[in-house]
C-alpha cells in the first residue's frame, strides 16, 4: 500500500505509555491507532456516528481484525494512518488501514465489519444510502451541499443545529439563541449526505439601514464534525453573500477559544475582549474592498 491509497488520514504522534520494553509500540495499541483512524473516517463522510447510525437504523460491528507488521514505530513518531472502504457487500463493509512514518509503511490492518440490528446484533443489509455515501466518498466526492437562503426554508434545520452546539454543549440560555433578526438574516446551511445539517450561520447588517457593514453570527458546527472545513464552508459562503450584495466589511463577535480559525480566514481582531452570554468574545473584521 502506498500513501495515494487513501484519501482519509488521521495523524497521531506515539506517547510514552504505547512503547514496550524493547521501545517500541507494542503492538496491541496499532489496532487502538486504526480504530482512531475508523473514526475520522466517519467524519470525513461529514457522518455523525451516533446519529446518523440512528438514521439508518443500525450499527456497524466489527467481525474480523487481521494486522499485519511491516517495521516499527518507536517514541515520538508521527504516524499517518490512512484509511479507506476497500469494499462493501450485502451485509459486510471491509476497511483497510495503513499506518505511515513519512513514505514509510509500518503496519496493515484489515477490519470486516457487519451491519447489523443495534437490539439484537442480527446481520441486516448495508443500507444503500450508506453504501452510496461511502462509495462517493472512495471516488473523491465532496461530502455536503451547501444551501444558502432565507428563515422560512432553513430555520428548521439551522435551529436544531444551533441549539445542539449553543444551548445543549455550551449552556447558553435558550431564550437568547433565537432572535428576531433570523427572519430577516440571510442563512447557510451546509447538508451531509443524509440530509442531516451539519454546519451553519446567518449574515446581517452590523446596524440599522447601514447597508456597507456586514455581521456574521450564529456559527455553528456538528460537535463531532469540526475540523473538516464545513464551517469554513459556511463562513465562506456568508462572505461571499456579504460581498454580493456589495458590503464593505463583514465583523463578527467571535469566541476567543475560536479566534485563530476566523484568522486564517483573513479576520482580525478589534478592541478588547468582552463577555456575551458568559462566553469570551472578541469582536474580528474583514475588510472586502480589493476581492
């Protein structure tokens, strides 16, 4: 197996309490390694495992686990383990992981999983949405569709979405999420393959009837599915609106702990840090003169 097999990569460095006596990894932790990577994988479907398993109305099982070893990984290696579906039958899906130092293949790993009924454990077939998802994924699809529009035709899904991540994970008050400036706001919402909302936000004028300056609020990703560029997906997507309807400048209040992402999407920060419903808040620009 070679590095441009894969399409999925989860990178991990090897800690002190993985390697044996003979400091080495012992070889029990490659099979926790490939089940790390079996969970990117899942993200980078833009599949929220629980949910979307719930979805389809079953649960993976794993049957077999077959490694095999090539050379050793040893304290304070980066590893690349790649992973990918080599296939999917009627009942059965069969990943195959490949754990890299640099260009170097150390280890291989086969997993068969079964589909199967979550109450009791019986084979079911492998949904075709499932298999669908999986295959367009091997085939270097993108993994969401991104809807831009009005309350009336996103609210649903941009509201469950944001009560998942503001009120139910970060505990803000329920009756400060939802506010009368949604109706007016232009909203993204980008879409998995199930049609589940994964990421989303709104655009609005900083001020009444100040049409140059632009906000953007309300962001909002899938716990599970952050890091794999849906929410840069949907900020970008607001920009771009911004600058459609010929917006001088975008601001946002943005969490510090969120600082460096709007960062690398060419912010920068203003004034002093503030709170806003018990979060840390700095407020981040973005001029859109010149493109």
């Amino acid at each position: 197996m070679q590095r441009s097999d894969f399409r999925c990569f989860h990178r991990l460095r090897v800690r002190w309490s993985e390697v044996d006596i003979q400091k080495i990894v012992f070889n029990a932790h490659y099979l926790t390694y490939a089940d790390c990577a079996m969970t990117e994988y899942w993200r980078a479907l833009a599949f929220p495992y629980e949910a979307g398993m719930q979805a389809l109305g079953g649960e993976v099982y794993l049957k077999k686990a077959s490694i095999e070893y090539h050379a050793s990984a040893r304290l304070d290696d980066l590893l690349d383990v790649g992973m990918r579906c080599a296939r999917v039958g009627t009942t059965s899906l069969v990943f195959q992981a490949a754990m890299f130092a640099g260009e170097r293949l150390l280890v291989t790993v086969e997993l068969v999983y079964v589909f199967a009924d979550p109450a009791t454990q019986t084979k079911r077939a492998v949904p075709p949405a499932l298999r669908a998802m999986i295959e367009h994924f091997e085939a270097g699809g993108e993994m969401v569709e991104l809807h831009v529009g009005s309350w009336a035709t996103l609210g649903r899904d941009a509201t469950a979405l944001r009560m998942a991540v503001f009120v139910q994970e970060q505990g803000i008050d329920p009756a400060l999420e939802l506010d009368a400036h949604d109706a007016a706001a232009v909203h993204a919402v980008a879409y998995n393959r199930l049609g589940q909302p994964v990421a989303t936000a709104r655009l609005l004028y900083e001020a009444p009837g100040d049409a140059r300056i632009a906000r953007i609020g309300r962001m909002a990703v899938h716990r599970v599915l952050r890091g794999q560029r849906w929410g840069r997906l949907v900020l970008d997507a607001m920009v771009q609106a911004a600058r459609e309807r010929g917006d001088a400048q975008v601001t946002l209040h943005a969490q510090r702990s969120a600082a460096p992402f709007y960062r690398r999407a060419g912010f920068e920060a203003v004034g002093q840090p503030f709170d806003e419903a018990g979060i840390p808040h700095i407020t981040m620009r973005r001029s859109l003169r010149g493109g």
